[in-house]
C-alpha cells in the first residue's frame, strides 16, 4: 500500500508521506505499524528499508528510510549535525497573535499516573526552537508554517500550545482531541556530500482541505531557506 505514497527513492534513500494513524515504532499491542509495511518498499533490494527518524503516530507527512547501513549512518550523522530542514503545517485551535517568529521554549517530560508522560515548557528541559509564520485565519482557526531548528519529541504540539497559545486541532494529548490530527510533515530536505540532495514535498492532506485550507495557503508564504532540525520530531 505505502508503495504508492514514495516521494523521493535511489540506492541510498527512500521518502515516503506516511498516512496519519500509522506509528513508526511497533505499538505494545501488536496493532499495524510502519513495520507491516517494509516488505512493500524493497523495490528491488533484499533489506528491509529502516527508519532514520520517526514521525508521531497522528503525524502524516515526510519520513526518511535508509535502503542500507552505510547510508543510515550518514544520513544520521546529517540529522546529529543539524544539516536537515523540515517544514511541518499545522491548524490550530484559534486565532494566534502575530504574524511569526521563534518559539525558544526549553522542553521537559513529565509523567503522572493518572495522565501518563507528556513534554512540558520548562527551563530545565532541553532547549527546544521552532520558527513560525501565520499562513491563514479561517473559521476561527489557525494556519501555521513552523520550522523546528531542533527536534525534541512532541516540539510542534507543545510550542503551539504553550508558545502561541493555541493547540493543534485534534491533538490528543495537548488540544481537546475528538478528531483527526492536522498536523503534517510536508518538506524535507538533506544535503549529500557529492550527490543531489534528497529532496521531498508530501502534498496537503484531505483532511486539511476539509478543514478549509488549501494547497495555495499551504505555498503562500513558504520559507525556502528552512532551519535545520534533528532526528527525534513531530
């Protein structure tokens, strides 16, 4: 099935835009996962395609595999040295202030046992950046562009939350949920020593356009000179 959803493929990488409600990592009850998948996406190779960074589960969008070990460890080196750029879209839950800026709010996970864990603003926490830009105002809701200059897990849904006020629409653990996720990993950039860079733009969701927002939002004011980020996001 995810055969149909390749953005970017050679010999070294693989991109594809994975479809929200799918977790990277197998759940502890066995349920499907990104794992389920890989056999479809050899394209000719023995191995097994393996993640390099993850996406959460509710996350659609840009996710990069190795197609072999001497590439997974350079395309990780690129993730360590903050050579990659993403740029995610997102609607919010009201209307923000401003037009954009730099989300600079330390991150730290919490866990209680009635909630669970969940990452919190917190100035002992790992220092965490988002830059933003306000896309589009819609039905009292938000249409945001962040680019993550580091990648904490869950940095996108907190800085929303707690940097701009306003959570993810759907978001379940840090809006009020009820619906699906509209959040979306939709550029993604890696630069190659001696090769084309690889170079991947998942389209905008159905799910946003339901929402009312269009790929002509999504493009009008797109930064192409991204900042770069690191492995662990979304």
């Amino acid at each position: 099935m995810l055969a149909n959803h390749v953005l970017f493929l050679d010999g070294e990488a693989l991109v594809i835009d994975k479809p929200a409600g799918l977790p990277v990592d197998r759940p502890r009850d066995g349920s499907l996962s990104l794992e389920n998948h890989l056999d479809g996406l050899t394209f000719g190779f023995k191995r097994w395609p393996v993640p390099v960074h993850r996406l959460d589960r509710d996350t659609s969008g840009c996710l990069l595999l190795s197609r072999n070990p001497k590439a997974h460890a350079r395309l990780q080196q690129a993730f360590e040295q903050g050579l990659v750029r993403k740029r995610y879209l997102a609607v919010l839950e009201g209307v923000v202030e401003g037009e954009g800026g730099l989300i600079d709010l330390a991150l730290a996970k919490v866990s209680t046992v009635e909630d669970g864990w969940r990452m919190v603003g917190s100035p002992e926490g790992k220092a965490s950046r988002t830059h933003w830009r306000l896309l589009a105002v819609k039905d009292g809701r938000s249409f945001v562009e962040f680019i993550p200059e580091t990648g904490r897990t869950h940095q996108i849904r907190v800085h929303a939350l707690e940097g701009l006020g306003a959570a993810v629409v759907g978001d379940p653990v840090y809006g009020a949920g009820g619906g699906e996720t509209l959040l979306h990993a939709a550029e993604l950039t890696i630069p190659r020593a001696g090769k084309e860079p690889i170079v991947a733009k998942a389209p905008l969701p159905a799910r946003f356009i339901a929402a009312g927002f269009t790929e002509a939002d999504a493009v009008a004011a797109a930064v192409p000179d991204a900042a770069p980020e690191t492995p662990t996001d979304g």
